[in-house]
C-alpha cells in the first residue's frame, strides 16, 4: 500500500475513535454500575443511600448533573437569587461536589419534581451537602409535600 492510502485509513480510524469517545462522553447513561444502594458512614451515623455518581456540573447552588444519574436538585434547600450570596452558594456546592462521587438519598415519596430531576439529600465522603448549605446560611429551608423526609431535617 501507499503511503497516502495507509495515513487516509488512519485518519479516518482516529476520527471515527474520536467521535464514539465524544458520544459515550456526551451520553446520559442511566445503567452504569455504580448506581448501587448502600451506606455510607458520615459524622458517626449511618447514612442509607439509593445512588451513586460522580458530579460532573453544578447547574447551580441547589441542582447537579450526576453521571448515571441525571440532574439532581437537592431537597429541602432554597439557594438565594442575589448575587453576591448565589455566587458563595454556587462555589460552595462546586467545591464540595463537582468532580466528586456524591451519593443520594432520593426522596421515596416524591423522587422527581415537574421538571425530572432526581430530588435527594446529597452526600459526599464528607459531608451532607444540603445541610452544610443550611448551616452556613447559603441557603433557607424549602418544603414540599409529599416527602419522606421531616420539614428541615435534611
């Protein structure tokens, strides 16, 4: 073979490996293998979770993209409108979850809003996201009925 045929043929091989990488990267996959239910160990108590994934955006202070998962909107928890608060409330949720496994606690009574994102408490190996925002005043608790989970005690 020629030169030029075999560097046509490898050209066309990288671009067709570059576009499937770029497809499973872009592809919300809903079966992966981490969404396990389990348990978790935070601050002495055991935490029971449905699903786990790595966060892959923060859409803002109060909804995730987690892979496998899909968006997530963590419950019980309103993030101000105002900047400069919204911004502290956004770094905050990007510095404790974005690039991070995060697992969630779905709400069994309620486990999608009107608009179908995921609504849990979110955990990482360290935290309680939704009440670290409460905590630090980053956020005001939000209620919505029905929900298994107690009026401000995320």
């Amino acid at each position: 073979m020629k030169k030029k045929t075999i560097s046509i043929i490898l050209l066309i091989i990288f671009i067709i490996t570059l576009g499937l990488t770029m497809a499973n990267v872009f592809l919300d996959d809903q079966n992966t293998t981490e969404n396990q239910t389990g348990t978790l160990t935070l601050d002495n108590r055991t935490i029971h979770y449905e699903k786990t994934g790595k966060c892959v955006e923060v859409i803002d202070a109060n909804t995730i993209q987690v892979y496998g998962v899909g968006r997530v909107q963590l419950i019980q928890v309103a993030t101000p409108d105002t900047q400069p608060e919204l911004s502290q409330a956004n770094k905050f949720v990007e510095d404790s979850c974005l690039g991070k496994t995060v697992y969630l606690d779905i709400d069994d009574k309620q486990p999608e809003d009107k608009y179908g994102r995921t609504l849990a408490i979110v955990y990482t190996d360290s935290m309680d996201v939704n009440q670290e925002l409460l905590k630090k005043g980053l956020a005001e608790i939000s209620y919505f009925e029905p929900s298994e989970f107690e009026k401000g005690k995320v």
